[in-house]
C-alpha cells in the first residue's frame, strides 16, 4: 500500500539524517548554512511541539501509539481516496512513527534544523516535523476545498451488459 511505502521513507530519511547530524555536529552544535537564515543547531526536546509537556514520556508516547492506529484506520477507510490525500497520511505516519523511534530509544527527540532572522527564531525541527506538518496541512486544505465526498469503497464500475 502506498501509505505504508511513503511512511517507511520518511522514518528511513529521518532516522538515518538524525543520525549522520549527530555524529557530524556532536562536537559542535551545529553551524551556519545559508547566512544565519538556515542553521544545523542539535537540539534535543522532552516534549511535543516547542517542548510543550516536556518530561511527559508515557503520555507522548501513549498519544502518539494512539495516534498511529487511527492513521493506520483512517488510511484504511482512505484506500480508494485520491493519491495525495493517501501521500499525506503516509508521511503523517512516518512522521510520527519517526518521532516515536526517538522517545522510545532515548526519551527525546533529536531536532536540528534551525531556521530564522536574527533573534526570530522558528522551533527547531527535524524530518519528522516536516513530514508531519506538511502532510497534515496539505490533508487539512485538500478537505477544506474539495468538493465531492471521497467514495470509502471501490470505485463505481460500469454495469456489463450480458447480451453483448
């Protein structure tokens, strides 16, 4: 299915990027790509979004469990929906799914990407978090202006006529 393809990319992507930063900016903390703007800044972060419930661990990772399985049903009930509503809730999942590797192994995210002007700094984020955010808000839009309800079963075929 290919939800489950593009959520296994994404986990594979942020895994693998949290680990080669890691091991390149361990000892540095990061440095500057483009000006300042863009940054690799290794963070790490207890909590949800902008370390909200920080030191929360059994409730993050109870959420996020949750989380997954209504995705998981959700992409179920989605399977003969149009292609990138699929492809949104796939890197949702991945997104999630990748965050969750995190909390379980290390009881915190690792975050490295740094965007901002001067001192207006956006949260860090990884893969994960960009993963999440633009499957979510692309999903979001594309039930805001959609304008026939998808089908949850297969597609209408036409009836065969037998005399033929």
């Amino acid at each position: 299915m290919l939800f489950f393809a593009v959520a296994a990319i994404v986990v594979i992507l942020d895994q693998v990027s949290k680990r080669l930063i890691w091991a390149a900016f361990q000892d540095t903390g990061g440095r500057d790509l483009i000006g300042g703007v863009l940054r690799i800044r290794l963070s790490t972060n207890t909590g949800a979004v902008m370390g909200m419930l920080s030191n929360s661990r059994p409730l993050l990772i109870s959420v996020t469990i949750i989380s997954i399985i209504a995705l998981i049903y959700f992409a179920y009930r989605m399977r003969y929906a149009p292609l990138f509503k699929r492809v949104c809730l796939g890197l949702v999942l991945g997104g999630a799914f990748g965050n969750l590797i995190d909390r379980i192994a290390t009881g915190k995210v690792i975050d490295f990407i740094d965007m901002g002007i001067g001192s207006l700094r956006w949260p860090t984020y990884n893969v994960a978090d960009i993963a999440v955010t633009l499957g979510a808000v692309i999903l979001i839009a594309g039930f805001a202006f959609q304008k026939e309800a998808d089908a949850e079963g297969p597609p209408p075929q036409e009836p065969v006529d037998p005399v033929s």
